[in-house]
C-alpha cells in the first residue's frame, strides 16, 4: 500500500510496524491460511493510517504555509506510486502473455483501469466478485484498494480545503480543530450507515467492499483524528500515567485488531454493518499512540524486521498477489512449501522495486536522467553494457506487453463465465426444430409422460441453448427434450438466479414459477438450481437450504418436478463443493416429502474434465453430456409408461 510522504512530518518508527501488521495480515488472507480469516482487514488498516498521515501532512503545510500546495502534494503522489504500479502491470501483462493463465478479454480493461485507479469502480460496473473469483485469480483484483486510496488523495485536498475556508474555526492552540473534526467524523459515519444499507446479507458484498462511497469511513476516521491529534504538536514530556494510557490504548487498539482478522470473516454481516467502523476505531486507538512520541508501543512495534516490512509495504503490495495469483497451480491444495517460497519472492521483488525504481524516482531520479539526456552527457558509449542489457530486456518486456494488450494470448469470453448475466425468457415449439430428433422420438425412443417443461436455470444452464457453447443444434436442450417427447418448452433462465434473492431487478426463481402457475401452466418442471442458492445459503445461513427447498415446491404442488443437483470444483469459499453437497443432502432429505418431486444425480455423473477453469461451468462436452443425461433423467423419472422410479434418485 502507498507509504505517505514523510516531509515536514516526524519519523514515526511505530507506524512503519504497523503496515507490516496491515500487509502482513493481506498476505495471509490471499494465501488461504486458515487462522487468518480476516486477513483482508489489513486494507483498513492502511486506509486509516492514509487518512491520518496524508491529513496530518495538508494541516501541517496549512500551519506553516497559510495554505495547501496542491501541485506540489499531488506530483509527489504521483512521483511515489506511479513508477512501481506500472512496472508491475507491464511485468503482469507480458507473464501472462507468455505464460499464462489464460485471462479473459476484460482483462486489457482492468489494466487500464488500474493505470488510471478506477479498478474499484471497473469491478463493480463489471460485477466482478472480489470473493468469489472462479478458477484462475485475475492478478490485479487487489489494486481495487489503491484505486480507492488514489481517489482519496486527488479529492481529499479539495474538500479539505472547501472546509477549512467554509468552517468557521480558530484551531487552538495544540493545534487541534474540533468542529473540522466533527464534520470530518460526521461524514466518515455517514459511509458506515450507507455500506450498512446497501449491504444485503444473502448477496455477494464485493459492492460495498469495493465502493468509495462505503470505504471512505476508515480514512476519514483517520483524517479526523488527524485534526485532534496533530503530531507535529505531540511531545515526549508527558506524565507517567499519560505514558501508561497511550501504551493501554494503543496494546487495545491492536488486540481488537488480532481478534478481528482472527474471527470475522469477509461473510460476516457484522463487517458490513459497522464492522469496518469499529476496525477502523481501533486503528485509530493504535495510529494515536504510535504517532506519539511519549509511547512505549513504538519502538518496540517498529523494531528492525517489521520496519524493514513496513517501509516496503507499497511493493509488496504490490506485487503479492500478482506472485500469488500466477504461481498458484490450477485446483492446487495448500502447500507450505510453495507458500514459503511465494513469500521468499514477494519480498526479494519488492526490496528490488524498492532499491532500482521507488526511492531513486522518489528523489529526483527521472528528472536527472532527463537533465542528462538534454545535455547530451548520456551517450550511446558511455552506456555500460550492463545498461545496454538494462534497456534490451525492458524493450522485449514492454513489446510482449504491448502484444499482450493488443490480444494476443488472451481467452475467449466463454471460458470465462459468470454467475450474473441478463434474464432470458422464451418458448420452444418442437415443430420447429430439426425433424431428426422428432423421428427419433416416433421410431420408439424411450420418452417422458411430460409433453410440456418449463425448464428454470441460473448461469449452469446457460450453456445449453447457447450457440457457442454448442454450435450443432442436435446437441443443445431443446432438441434433447424434443427427442424424450417435450414438444413444448419454455426457458427461464438468468445467471444469478437462486430461489430467495433477487439480482438487479430479475425475478427469482420462485417468483418465476408463481408466475407460470398463475397464467395457468399445468406440465412438467425442471430446476436447475442450487449453485446460487448453496452459495446464498452459506452467506446467509438465516435462509438454510431446506427452508429455500420447500418454498420452491410450495409454488409447484402437484406438478411433475426434476431437480438437476450440483456440484463445483471450489475448494473454499460460498461456492465450495462441501456447500453444494449441504444443498444435495437437503434435496434427497426433501423428496420423499412430496410424491411429484425426483433428483437427477448431475454430481455423481459429471466429470472433472467437464469444468471449464471457473470450476462451476462447463465446457462444451460438458454442456452437451449435461443436455443429453438431463433429459434423460426425465424419462427415468417421468417414464411415458407411468411406472415411477423406486427411488427419488435418477440418473
């Protein structure tokens, strides 16, 4: 994460400890370690620190200067985080070209989006889950935070200055400025109450997570305190109680740190509904006590290793989750010794940014090459040949990237589906399809009793009438239901579809099937569904699988019902298998209750080749097995004979 600037500003060791808690903490979230759950809160915890250290520095030109330079303040930004970002995204762009994995075309978006520190704002437009990221991890989802920060650097000054000169105040004479402070807090509380409003329990929350609107409360709790605890007026000559107060605040303050990143997961509705506020306190409590000079905690959290860690916080950063994500072997278990050795490398990567591009740019080194290349003093012979081998990498690098952003080595889009996409609604009359699969039916093929389906599916069914995914119409659903004797069809289908939620104004699956049921459709029914829901359940374990069941069939009460159960090859997370075999459990526990309702076993006959890289969908053979056997378990359970199955189970 940045490291603000330090000019004008007194070294404050403690702090550069307290990243290192921070990235440290990030890093043990994204490698997957179990006892680090929230690991993700250490981006709080640099948001808050910013929002300290970046307040802290405007009011401290403000009290010297009379005001704020805003050329100056942002051209140091810029001088700080611009040359190691790209960097990075160059080295990005030209691995993957090479090596992989495969990203998906959007991915040249999201490398301009974190050019330009929009990635928050790209990923919600995109609707690209922060927690849910299917197969391969896109390396650069974690720059969603540095966009965020960014933001904060470019407007914070601004409204800063809107209120310093609309705020009727007179800063006393520590410095402080209380009713700044109070319409600084006022509006960091305002963030916490919309994240908490626009946080929906049984959704993903990567919205709220992602937004400025909703994370702008842990800076601005950091700016506020900046107005009342200025440092440069902080001084060592304190009481020995007041010593014994700040190191308390400050040992509290990273105790309930530890306890959040240990307990509270990126799920828990506690995060969303001031959880975040009461982190970003804490912080608060610590950034207080180690910005002072009397505190014991400083010294001691920024000993050698952490502040080594800490002033490289930004390139490791940086860089961890690019190693992460691209050194990761596809369906990989954990393993400490490639944990070990991802680790060896996020560090040797980031003190090598750190020593040949950070600190140089930093002090003035582009401006002196510059000033060389003007006067003519860098020639061709004077270059060393180590500079020439310099230069001769940088080019190849920068011309794979460049192919890289043209396209070349990138995936097509549909080996890279998403569990959210646009509601489709439409009929199939058989007549209209090829009359080969209507004479198999006439020649004596096995058939079902239903000659009409409505067939209700979320992003796994998407597939099944798609052309891409199956080019040669034999092979897609409707023909497959024609051939068991479905002459009439009707396809629900929508990628986020599940049973309770809606998503983005679609209607969910029960409200689908009461719409049908009220138009007066009497026929058979096939519900391909459970992925969402499995996942919903999880998240929201107030809506438990069996409660989500029975709803569904209370909208279809006699009606012939073939449920399509599920399977993923996720490991962790609200679409792990163990969560779609918690939905199978509850489907089988189901049935028995109500005579119209049969199983499809679609998790016993689905292969592991079938998956695409996403480990939820499927690839073409896996979406024309998944037609055929679908239909075929309608025969199985719906026999044109009239003798049902012995057990609920088919397929």
């Amino acid at each position: 994460m940045p490291e603000p600037i330090r000019r004008n500003q007194r070294y404050m060791p403690g702090l550069d400890g307290l990243r290192a808690v921070a990235v440290l903490a990030v890093i043990a979230y994204h490698l997957g370690f179990g006892w680090a759950p929230g690991g993700l809160l250490g981006v709080g915890v640099f948001f808050t620190l910013s929002g300290y250290l970046i307040t802290d520095l405007l009011l401290a030109q403000v009290a010297r200067r009379g005001r704020i330079r805003l050329g100056e303040f942002w051209l140091a930004r810029a001088r700080r985080l611009l040359p190691a970002l790209f960097l990075m995204l160059i080295v990005v762009v030209a691995w993957v070209t090479l090596f992989g994995p495969r990203q998906p075309p959007q991915f040249r978006d999201a490398v301009v989006a974190a050019g330009l520190y929009f990635s928050n704002w790209w990923l919600i437009f995109e609707q690209l889950s922060y927690f849910a990221d299917f197969g391969p991890a896109s390396p650069l989802n974690h720059l969603w935070s540095l966009a965020v920060e960014e933001q904060f650097y470019i407007l914070w000054p601004l409204l800063l200055l809107f209120g310093l000169r609309f705020i009727p105040e007179t800063p006393l004479a520590s410095g402080v400025r209380p009713r700044l402070a109070a319409v600084t807090a006022g509006m960091a509380l305002t963030s916490a109450i919309a994240m908490a409003v626009l946080f929906k329990p049984s959704l993903d929350p990567s919205r709220v997570y992602y937004g400025t609107d909703t994370r702008a409360c842990e800076l601005l709790v950091g700016a506020a305190l900046a107005m009342v605890w200025p440092s440069r007026r902080l001084r060592a000559n304190v009481t020995a109680s007041a010593r014994r107060l700040l190191d308390g605040l400050g040992i509290a303050g990273l105790v309930v740190i530890a306890l959040m990143v240990w307990r509270v997961g990126e799920f828990d509705p506690f995060l969303y509904r001031g959880g975040f506020l009461v982190l970003a306190l804490a912080t608060a409590l610590v950034v207080a006590a180690l910005a002072h000079p009397a505190c014991r905690l400083g010294p001691i959290l920024g000993w050698g290793a952490m502040r080594w860690i800490g002033v490289r916080s930004y390139g490791i950063y940086l860089w961890h989750f690019p190693i992460i994500a691209l050194t990761a072997p596809a369906g990989g278990g954990p393993s400490l010794v490639r944990d070990a050795l991802q680790l060896a490398a996020i560090f040797a990567v980031a003190a090598l940014s750190w020593r040949y591009v950070e600190e140089p740019v930093r002090h003035g080194a582009l401006g002196r090459l510059w000033r060389r290349l003007r006067s003519g003093e860098l020639r061709p012979a004077a270059i060393p040949r180590e500079g020439w081998a310099v230069a001769g990498t940088a080019v190849v690098v920068l011309a794979v990237a460049g192919a890289g952003m043209a396209g070349v080595g990138q995936g097509k889009a549909s080996d890279f589906a998403s569990l959210s996409g646009e509601a489709r609604s439409f009929t199939v009359d058989a007549r209209s399809l090829s009359p080969v699969a209507l004479a198999a039916a006439r020649l004596g093929a096995a058939t079902s009793s239903c000659d009409a389906v409505i067939h209700i599916g979320d992003s796994t069914s998407d597939g099944l009438t798609s052309t891409s995914y199956l080019p040669d119409p034999e092979t897609r659903i409707d023909a497959q239901y024609a051939r068991v004797g479905a002459s009439v069809q009707h396809f629900e289908i929508s990628g986020a579809r599940s049973i309770v939620e809606t998503y983005e104004g679609q209607p969910n699956a029960y409200d689908v099937a009461q719409a049908w049921r009220a138009d007066g459709y009497r026929g058979c029914w096939i519900l391909a569904l459970g992925t969402n829901d499995s996942a919903n359940a999880f998240v929201a374990p107030e809506t438990d699988s069996t409660d989500r069941i029975e709803r569904m069939m209370s909208a279809i009460p006699d009606d012939p019902v073939l449920w399509v159960n599920v399977r993923s090859l996720e490991t962790s997370g609200p679409y792990a298998n163990e969560n779609m075999r918690a939905w199978n459990r509850a489907l089988f526990d189901a049935c028995p209750r109500h005579p119209n309702m049969r199983v499809f076993n679609w998790a016993a006959a689905v292969k592991d080749e079938w998956f695409i890289d996403d480990g939820i969908h499927f690839t073409t053979p896996g979406y024309a097995a998944r037609a055929r056997q679908i239909a075929d378990a309608l025969v199985e359970a719906f026999p044109a004979s009239g003798r049902s199955p012995h057990s609920c189970l088919v397929g």
